[in-house]
C-alpha cells in the first residue's frame, strides 16, 4: 500500500485489500480520521479494518451510535461524529482520554481534528459512480 497515492475506481473488495495492507501497519495509540460524504465507504473501510484486528461481532451502522468499543488486537475505538456538532459534545465522549488505550478511528472528525494528535492517518473517501476513490496519508507529527 503506498500513503499518499489515490486508488481510484476501488471496489469492496479492492477495499477489503487495502484495508488489510493499512492494519497490518498499526499500533496501540493510533489514530485514524475518515474524511467523505454520506455513503462514501468509511464505515465499510473501518469495519474492515476491524477485521483485520481481530475483531469479531461488528456493528454495522453506526450513524446512530457516537462510538462503537470492540475488543481485537487492541482495543479498536470507532467514532461517527456526524450528528454532532459542536467540538465540547465530541470531547465529552472521553475521546482524548482513551487514545492511549487503543486504536482510534473517527467518521466525521471535523470538528475535533485540531485536538487530535498531529501524527495521525488521514483518509479521504471520495464517490466514483458505483466504485469509490480513496487516498491514505500518513502524517508525520
Ligand atoms: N469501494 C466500494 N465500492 C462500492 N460500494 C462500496 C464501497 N465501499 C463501500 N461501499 C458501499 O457503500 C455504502 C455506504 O458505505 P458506508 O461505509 O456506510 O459509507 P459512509 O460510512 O462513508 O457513510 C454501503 O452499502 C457499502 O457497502
Ligand atoms: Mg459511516
């Protein structure tokens, strides 16, 4: 998997490679951040992801849920922040607190990316008629 490169025309199950490629990189303390529209693939990438972890019982829609906890390699903390709407609703869910605790990864983290550690991965998911674009950054702090 290369950072930085956008894979265009990607479908699920180009998904599902990249998704292993990027979790075999991570660690305990790391940060993921999903940037796209509605429907755009970040919680199909993310569940993915978990996956890979080690998760085994998935949430599948967690639009109506702030943060999904589940138990992998590491604990893996994935937040959908897309209802809220102010930055002190979103810290009040403790997100600062448990970075440390396992792998962080946030649908919608707009309003609190300036909180967030500046070593972290930035993902940006983007429509492609019925396939997606998607580019993996890795910031270094
Ligand atoms: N690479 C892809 N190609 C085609 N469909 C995809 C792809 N990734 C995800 N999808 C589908 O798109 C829909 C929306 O995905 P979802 O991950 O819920 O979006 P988001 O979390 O960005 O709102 C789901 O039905 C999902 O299966
Ligand atoms: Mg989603």
């Amino acid at each position: 998997m290369k950072f930085g490169f956008e894979y265009k025309n990607q479908s699920k199950s180009d998904f599902v490679k990249l998704a292993k490629e990027l979790a075999t990189t991570l660690k305990c303390g790391d940060v993921l951040l999903m940037y796209g529209n509605l429907g755009a693939g970040k919680t199909y990438f993310t569940n993915k992801i978990c996956a890979c972890l080690g998760v085994k019982t998935i949430v599948n829609s967690p639009s109506y849920i702030l943060l999904n906890e589940y138990e992998g390699k590491w604990d893996v903390y994935h937040y959908d922040l897309f209802r809220l709407s102010a930055a002190d609703e979103v810290l009040d869910l403790g997100i600062i607190e448990r970075l440390k605790d396992g792998i962080t990864i946030v649908e919608w983290p707009e309003l609190i990316h300036d909180y967030l550690p500046k070593k972290r991965i930035e993902i940006y998911f983007e429509h492609n008629n019925d396939k997606r674009n998607i580019k993996i950054i890795n910031v270094e702090a």
